[in-house]
C-alpha cells in the first residue's frame, strides 16, 4: 500500500469519526432539549394545578345551593351577603399607599447608596442588610404596644406605616442595586448643561430606571397585599379587615362552605395577576445604551 493510499484511509478514517462525534453530540442535545422541555412542562402542571383546581371548586355549587354544574353563584354570594367588597377597597388601599411610599423614600435613598461611596453610606447600607435579615414578627410585640398609645391600632393607617417600612430595606437595595446600572456619564453630561444633582436624579436617573422602580413597587405590593400576621394583630373590626384577614372569618369549627372560600381566593389572586400583566411590558433590557451612543 503507497503511502498516499494510507494517507487517504486515514482521512477517510478521521472524517468518519468527526461525523459520529457530531451525530452523537447532535443526538445527546436532542435528547436534553426534550428532557428539558418535559422538566418545563412538569414544573408548569406543579403550579398550574392548584390554580385551576381553585377556580374550578370558586365555580362549584355551594352548599344549599340549587345550582348545578359550574356557576358563578359564589361570587355574587361574597359580595352581597359579606364584608368582600369592603376587605377588597381596604386592601387596595393600603397596598397603593404602601407602593407609593416605598417608591418615594427608596428611590433618593437607594440612589445615596449607588453614588455616594462613603464610611457614612457603607454603615447605613450595613444597618439595613441587618434589618432586612431580622423577621417582622421580632417587631410587631413592641409596634403593637407603640401604635395603642398612638391611637393607631385597628387603624388602617397604622398597617400601612408598618408596611412601608418593612418594604424599606430590601426596597432600597434595589433601587440601589438598579441605579448602579446607570452610567454616571448620563448625569455627568446633565451637570455640564447647567442640571443640579437633584435635577438630573429627577431627569436622567429616574427616567432611565423604569423597570428598577417598577420591580421595587410590585415588591411592595406583594408584601402588603399578601401579609397575615400583621394584619391580623393590629385590625380588629370587620370595616377594617384586608382579604387575608378577612378569608380567615370564613373557616367555621363544624362546618367551611369551600365554594364561598375559594371566591374570595380567586378574588385575591386576580389583582396580582392584573398588576404582572399590566406592568410585563415597561420591563425592557438595554434601554440605557441607547443613551449614550456618540459618546
């Protein structure tokens, strides 16, 4: 056999073992797209499942009801033979109130954090990492005794006090974590073209940290539209329950009517979700890079 003879054998050779290489490699990533795929799926049903199982029992008959197959009896049934449509504006209210809030002080104090690198921020940016670590429940004994002098228990205002200040440190990491993303360059031009530091915090830095603010605000409004334990200790009166507090009067010793229960869990699942769907598209990536083109 000539060595050029060999020479092509062994090519042919090394050409036939890349090509089964890339079969193998094809068909090993062919199989992990539909492991993952079925992982996807599977992880879907798990948290799909009790959704739909709730809406399905909220449209089941209740008890005494004529009623038969799905109806949307129960929904009529908790606004007008219960206190829903109070807890619902109670709920509404005090979780605006606290998004506002938490926006208003996180957003000046989180942009102190980004930009102003001193021993003075660092031990305030320390002091709020070891509040956020520490549970409210270490608090709300002490706020209780506190707010009874003040005349602010069974008071709505109380709990969105309580709210908006359980948001605040993990609200200005955020906002923090967020404005650091922002070139200093921006603000550094505004100065040049005559803008204070206020004002291009105001101009430049808030107008491109639209989605930091909105994931701060859905934050808030999760953590007081979802809360128990605080509401439970410090509302009283039916006129002031929020709906968690106001779900729990519809669990009975002997008896639970479920299809009035899962109404109002329905009801409490829907605002969240209307607040994601609204919001999901001012959640944009690279909007910033746009702005300093040029330079």
């Amino acid at each position: 056999m000539s060595t050029e003879t060999s020479a092509e054998l062994i090519g042919h050779l090394q050409v036939g073992v890349t090509n089964g290489r890339r079969r193998t490699l094809g068909e090993l990533g062919e199989r992990g797209k539909w492991w993952r795929l079925l992982g996807i799926l599977v992880i879907t049903a798990v948290v799909l499942v009790p959704i739909v199982a709730v809406v399905i029992l909220s449209l089941t008959p209740s008890l005494g009801s004529s009623a038969t197959g799905l109806t949307i009896e129960n929904y009529g049934d908790v606004f007008t033979q219960t206190s829903v449509g109070t807890w619902l504006t109670n709920s509404l209210v005090v979780a605006a109130v606290t998004v506002v809030a938490a926006v208003v002080i996180a957003a000046p104090a989180g942009y102190v954090l980004s930009r102003g690198r001193n021993r003075l921020v660092s031990s305030y940016a320390l002091i709020l990492f070891i509040v956020q670590s520490l549970p409210v429940v270490t608090a709300v004994i002490p706020l209780f005794f506190l707010f009874s002098k003040l005349g602010l228990v069974d008071n709505l205002i109380g709990v969105m006090i309580i709210y908006t200040g359980s948001t605040m440190s993990v609200a200005c990491w955020m906002m923090a974590a967020y404005f650091d993303s922002i070139p200093i360059t921006l603000e550094e031009a505004a100065w040049i073209d005559g803008a204070s530091v206020f004002g291009s915090f105001t101009r430049v830095v808030l107008r491109n940290s639209l989605p930091g603010i909105l994931s701060t605000a859905i934050f808030s409004f999760l953590l007081a539209w979802n809360d128990y334990l605080i509401a439970l200790v410090f509302l009283r009166s039916d006129q002031n329950y929020t709906l968690p507090i106001g779900l729990n009067t519809f669990f009975q010793q002997n008896q639970t009517n479920w299809g009035l229960v899962m109404a109002v869990a329905v009801i409490m699942m829907l605002p969240p979700i209307i607040v994601f769907a609204v919001l999901n598209r001012f959640f944009s990536v690279g909007g910033i890079g746009g702005s300093l083109a040029g330079r």
